[in-house]
C-alpha cells in the first residue's frame, strides 16, 4: 500500500509540468527583447508596450495591471520614463513580488551612468526626468550593462534555471560585443556630424556615435513646438547647420518634415526600439537598422 | 563679420562715385580721387583684419570656457548618479500636489437648485447658507485641493487629499492601502472614495467636464461622489485579462445613508470590474456595482416636497437604499499611443429603489396637512444614465459631448400620497466642452450645458474653468 502510494506520489511529480517559465513584465519593448534574449525558453516575456507608443505617455491600462497581476519579474528603464502609469499598474496589480524594493522589480536606469541629469526640477523646463535622461537603450553599451544587471536578478528569482541565465547571457554578449565593434566601424562617418533631434531622445547614441546635438525641436521635453518657435529653429539652422533631423518612430512626424523641408536636410525617423520600424525586430536589428538610416541620411543631400 | 562690411563697402563706392563722376571731368582729379580710395580701402582692410584677429582670438577663448565649463557639468552629472549617502532628512518628505481650479460661471438664479424629482442630497449643515464655488455664479474659485502620498514602509502606503474651500477644509480622502499582501489582494483602510461606477473614484479636477453627470449628483448629492470611512478589499484574479472583485464596508454617513451614530457597519458594497485591450488601440472596461446603505432622519429640506395644499413640506425618511451602477469605458489612440490623437466614450446607468417610512411635515416641522403627524410606507425606483465622448485631436486640443438623462421612476407615498405632490419628471441635460492643455499639468476648457434638470426652467449654462496641479502630480486611473 505504501509502495503504491510512493508510486502514485512519483508519478505525480513527474506529472507535472517541467519547471514553469518565469514571467517577465516588461514595461518596453527592449528589455523584453532583451529578456528574451537571456532566457529563451526558460522567460515568457510580456511587454507592456509597443515601439509605436511613447513610453511617457500611456494609460494604466486594465490589461496591463491583469499582467502585472501575474508577473514575477517588471522590467522597467526607470528614471521616471515609465512615471504616467506604471506605479499604478503595480499597486492596482496586488501582486507583492514585483513592488519597487523587491527582486521582482527592476530598474534598468539603475545600472548605466545617466546622462542629463538636471541640476534644478522646475516644471518651467518642461516634462524634466529628475533621475536624468531616460532613454537609455540608444546606447548598445547600456544594453549590455543591463543585460548583466538583468541575469543576475532573473538568477535570484529563478535559481533553477541559473545556468541558462548565465549562458544565455554569455552567448549574447559574446554576440553583442562584436556587433558594436561592427556598428562601430560602420558608423565611422558619423563622428562629428551635427543633429537635430525633435525629442531629447538620443543623447546616448550621439554620445556613443559621437554625433552632435545642433538641437532639439521642443521648446521644453515633452512640449511641443509652435511655429515661432520652429522659426527660431530654422534660423539658427541656416547659422549653424545640422546635417539631419532625427525622430524616434512613436512621435508625430510634422515638426522633424517641417524641418527638414525648409532647412533642406533630411528628416531620418530612427526606430528608437524594437518594432519602432518593421525592420528593427530585435535587438541587433534595432542597432541595424539605426545605423542603416542614420548612414542613409547622411548620403542624402 | 569680413564678408557684409567688405560688401558694403563695395556697394558704397559706386554710390560715391556717381555724382563725383558727373563733376570732376579732368583725368588728374579722377586719379587722385582714385588714390584717396585707395588709401580708404587699404585702411578698412587693415581695420578689418585686425577686428578679425581679435574676434578669433576671443573666440578661441570662449570656446576652451565652454569646453571646461562642459566638463566640468559632466563630472557634476557623473557625480550626480547616485545619491549623496547622506541624503537629507527631506528626502523622505511624501510628494505633495495641490490642483488650483476656478471657474467663471453664468446661469440662471434658481434658488432650490436640485435635480426635480430626485431627493436631494444634501446632508452638508452649511448649504443653505453657502454655496461652493460648483454651484456659485460668475467668478469663483472651487476647491483647491492638496494632495499628500507616500510609501509609508514596505507594506503599506498613504494618501490624503484635502480639499480647501474658504473657512473650512475637507478630508475628501484619507486612507492607507497595502502593497505587501500579495496574490491579488488589495486592502484599503480609511476614508475611501468607493470603487463602485466608473467615475466615483476619481477627483474633480480629473474629469473630462466641468461638473459631474447628472446621475452622480442624483446618486450622491452635491459632491458627486460616494465616500466612506470604512475598508475596501479588493482582489485581481489571475487571468490573462482585468478581473477584479471588489467589496467595502462602511460608515455610511453620507447620502444616500446618513449619519446613524451607531456602534454597526452602515454601508456595504460590491462591484467586479473586466476589462481588456482589442488589438492595439482599443481598450476598454466594464463594471457592475452595488451599494447599500440605510438612512435615519434624512430630511428631504425645503423645495422637495410639496404639500397638497402648495406649501412646502419636508419629508424625513427612514429605511435602506440600494444602487445599481453599470459603467463602461472605451478608449482608442492610434497604435495605442494617445499623445496626439485620442478618443474616449464612456457611460453609466444607475438604477435605485429606497423602501421605508416617509414623515411628512411641513416648514415648522409641524404634520402635514395639518392633521395629526402623517407616517408612511415610501418605496421608490428610479434611474438614470449618461453617456459621454471626448476627443483630442492635437496634442492640446480635445472636444467632448455628453448627454445625460434620468427618470423620477415609480415613486409611492401610501398614505402620504394625498399629502404630497409628485409629479413624474424626466430630467435631461447636453452639454458641449472644448478644452485646452498646455502640459500634462495645466487646462482651461470652455463649457455649454443646456441643463433640463429642474422642472419648467431651461437653464442655459456657461463655463470657463480651469485646472493646474502643482508639484508631484500621480499617475491616474484608467
């Protein structure tokens, strides 16, 4: 009888499911990419955003506080990027684990030194980020910085699956690495060249590529321009000229063409993320594709 | 610098030269003229290169500051990436808001403002004598509210609102509300705005109209929302979409309830809330609530009743009073991203039935109709329902339309009924806004109302408002 039972208890064990996947919440789309990339097939990965939607502004979403619900591990960059809705999706959630403070919860801008961190918080200069400039990911040397911080917390939630954190986190720098060389040397003519950016959204990848910001189309973050102000813009322009207008692909297009047709340089939209173009479906192509249309933008006269 | 004096020097010679060209025919005059030019021009050029060196020089120095003074704003940043270890005391202070709001105001003068066939709600001493800035004519400052929030330690936080009127300030909420109780549970303790409906739980100053639907005043009075001191216990199922149960227990002191000074429980509520996104544009919730709650001695006031014989009569109820909410929102953005160009429906109907004792006096409190004091049996059933719609078509624009309309329902006075009037009535009310918002932080909206709400008068209404938040503003509900 008591065989039989043990039996029945074995059999029941094996019964079961291998060692469920940890859910990851991801508040964009890379560091779910990102995660990904880490876990495989040990992380089921579910990103609260698309690279179309701008990650300031979205709504505390009934689906989202239904998959926060069940996470074990938010993704988030942190640096008040995500400020509009994520402490709510997290508190409506009454999910414990994943509250700022936990393993659960973490913090991408935590782990990369922070560019434009203001000196003073007025809201007379705009929609400021007190912790710095949150987007973070335009740098690929943040990504791998992340992409450490991040397997050592995935380690801790799951430790069964250690080694495969580990692994896939050494396969993916290993590939990561020679990419930024590659995107290094193909972005060579870049160094130098004069920008404007309609959102202050790419301080770290003219840091990383050596690119210059001439200037930014909002007359303050998140403001958006008049006419006037564009104006201003433009003649300072014709003074001193920037070679192109960037735009990440989640924000409206009229001020950069605006630009861009009237100073005679072209208007390059930057996928900002993955899926922020159809080409940029991870987190290589991400880099790509960048660097494909900022090379592209370049040529153009 | 060279380039424009040069050429306005070659643009002034041929002007000079011009009439002296006419007068001086003789060669000899032509050459020295010539030779005096020269000398002029040998003389600006030097000028000008000596300018230049200068400019060049001043240059270079300007730009090894700025290059140190860039240097020297990256180290403070680098330093600035972590907190100092010892951060001052302050740096625990909660984030504070205060939402600045004021109106201008025209309307007619009503002096019983209240929905007609609804009770109305007012379970505030100071009405009669005072009037908020909502319901005040011309220019006003409404509330001005002050909002305290923070993590108190890691299993709970606070949040207090208070909302500021001149000689009084009002908790409108107070509660703390768990964050370590895990699995889906949510505890809320204090004074709560109750999750029932879909609008009940926001504030003022996050509504896409100046003033609350009519059904809300029919619901809960003057302030247009249902509050408590109580609990609220709220738990989100683990489903791929929102499912969320919901209860709270309460004091019940304001209407439809009132303040029973009892030792027992005088509220109860129950609502579940779904919802979901289709696609990515498209989200949407939907919610069904019931509230419960008793009253004692709620007094009808004056205008409400009227006697059989004109005057006015006041009515003191007794009994319990049960609502039904159910609300829906749906919201689209394109690709989800509602920055530049988003649109929001929403709508609620709520049904009511009281069942008790109705006291009917008339002005000194005296019986009704002169007889002895008249107690009856009082049951009613009414309803009511808005729906509403707000575009942004900008970044800074937006347009909403709402419709609101309610029914004064089966209402049924027994013995009273030969005292008092009750004529059925259908109130309805559309009303037109247009907004503007500078920032996430700052609005001014334009509102019209044709406002059908009490019996014979058509009230054409118009609003100037605006809202600013100061300081920490939080994230808002869906």
């Amino acid at each position: 009888m008591k065989k039989l039972l043990f039996l029945g208890f074995i059999s029941a064990i094996l019964a079961l499911p291998a060692h469920a996947a940890l859910k990851i919440f991801a508040t964009v789309p890379e560091w779910g990419a990102l995660a990904q990339e880490i876990g495989g097939s040990r992380v089921s990965v579910y990103t609260a955003t698309t690279g179309l939607q701008d990650p300031h502004r979205v709504d505390a979403k009934p689906s989202l506080i239904a998959r926060a619900r069940s996470a074990q591990l938010v993704v988030a960059t942190g640096a008040e990027l995500e400020i509009g809705w994520l402490p709510v999706v997290l508190r409506e959630s009454g999910n414990r684990e994943i509250q700022p403070g936990r393993p659960g919860y973490f913090e991408a801008a935590g782990v990369v030194a922070m560019r434009d961190v203001p000196q003073v918080l007025d809201r007379a200069h705009g929609d400021v980020h007190a912790g710095g400039n949150p987007h973070i990911q335009m740098d690929p040397r943040n990504i791998l910085k992340v992409a450490e911080s991040l397997t050592a917390r995935m380690v801790e939630l799951d430790p069964v699956e250690a080694m495969a954190y580990r692994s896939g986190l050494q396969e993916f720098s290993v590939k990561w690495q020679a990419a930024i060389q590659r995107w290094q040397k193909e972005a060579a003519s870049l160094k130098g060249i004069p920008v404007l950016v309609q959102h202050d959204a790419f301080s770290y990848l003219n840091a990383w590529l050596g690119m210059k910001q001439a200037g930014v189309l909002e007359p303050k973050p998140g403001v958006e321009p008049s006419g006037a102000f564009l104006a201003d813009m433009l003649a300072r322009q014709q003074a001193q000229p920037a070679r192109m207008v960037l735009r990440p692909a989640y924000q409206y297009d009229t001020p950069a063409r605006w630009m861009a047709e009237r100073a005679k340089i072209p208007a390059v939209t930057l996928p900002f993320t993955v899926g922020g173009t159809p080409e940029a479906s991870d987190l290589f192509s991400l880099f790509d594709d960048t660097i494909r249309r900022l090379l592209a933008g370049l040529q153009q006269k | 610098m060279n380039t424009p004096s040069l050429a306005a020097l070659a643009c002034a010679l041929p002007i000079c030269l011009s009439p002296l060209a006419g007068h001086a025919a003789n060669d000899a005059d032509l050459a020295e003229i010539r030779k005096q030019l020269q000398q002029i021009k040998d003389a600006y050029e030097q000028r000008i290169a000596t300018l230049e060196s200068k400019l060049a020089k001043a240059e270079g120095t300007a730009t090894t500051v700025a290059t140190t003074a860039r240097e020297a704003e990256t180290l403070a940043r680098q330093a600035s990436l972590r907190p100092p270890a010892t951060a001052p005391a302050s740096g625990f202070n909660p984030e504070v808001s205060l939402i600045l709001q004021g109106q201008y105001r025209k309307m007619k003068d009503v002096e019983h403002r209240q929905i007609s066939g609804f009770w109305p709600g007012t379970t505030h001493d100071h009405d009669d004598d005072h009037n908020h800035g909502a319901s005040q004519r011309g220019l006003s400052i409404d509330h001005t509210e002050l909002v305290f929030e923070a993590n108190i330690d890691p299993y709970w936080r606070g949040k207090a609102v208070f909302a500021m009127a001149d000689g009084e300030v009002e908790t409108e909420e107070a509660y703390f509300q768990s964050l370590a109780l895990g699995h889906g549970f949510g505890l809320k303790g204090g004074r709560i705005r109750s999750g029932i409906g879909y609008l009940n739980e926001q504030h003022a100053h996050a509504w896409d109209f100046s003033d609350a639907p009519l059904m809300y005043s029919a619901m809960f009075g003057e302030h247009a929302n249902y509050t408590a001191d109580g609990a609220q216990l709220k738990w989100v199922a683990p489903t791929p979409f929102f499912l969320e149960f919901g209860t709270e227990i309460g004091r019940g002191a304001k209407f439809p309830g009132t303040d029973r000074n009892g030792n027992g429980i005088g509220d109860g509520t129950l609502f579940v809330h779904v919802g979901d996104d289709i696609g990515a544009s498209n989200s949407w919730r939907a919610g069904l609530s019931y509230l419960q709650t008793k009253a004692k001695g709620r007094s009808s006031g004056d205008g409400f009743f009227t006697a059989a014989d004109g005057s006015d009569a006041v009515g003191i109820f007794d009994g319990k009073s049960k609502t039904m909410i159910a609300d829906f929102v749906w919201k689209w953005s394109p690709n989800g991203n509602p920055k530049y160009r988003n649109f929001k429906l929403q709508g609620e109907y709520f049904q009511r039935q009281e069942k008790g004792s109705l006291d009917c006096q008339d002005d000194d409190e005296n019986p009704c109709n002169g007889g002895a004091g008249v107690l009856s049996d009082y049951k009613t059933r009414q309803s009511g329902w808005y729906l509403q719609g707000v575009y942004q078509f900008t970044s800074n624009w937006r347009v909403g339309l709402r419709y609101d309309r309610l029914d004064s329902g089966s209402r049924k006075f027994y013995e009273n009924t030969a005292n008092i009037e009750a004529d059925n009535y259908r109130p309805k009310r559309v009303t037109l806004m247009a907004d503007y918002s500078w920032s996430e932080f700052s609005r001014m909206r334009l509102q019209f109302a044709q406002d059908k709400s009490m019996q014979g008068v058509t009230d054409n209404q118009v609003w100037l408002q605006y809202i600013m938040s100061l300081g920490a503003h939080g994230a808002h509900k869906f």
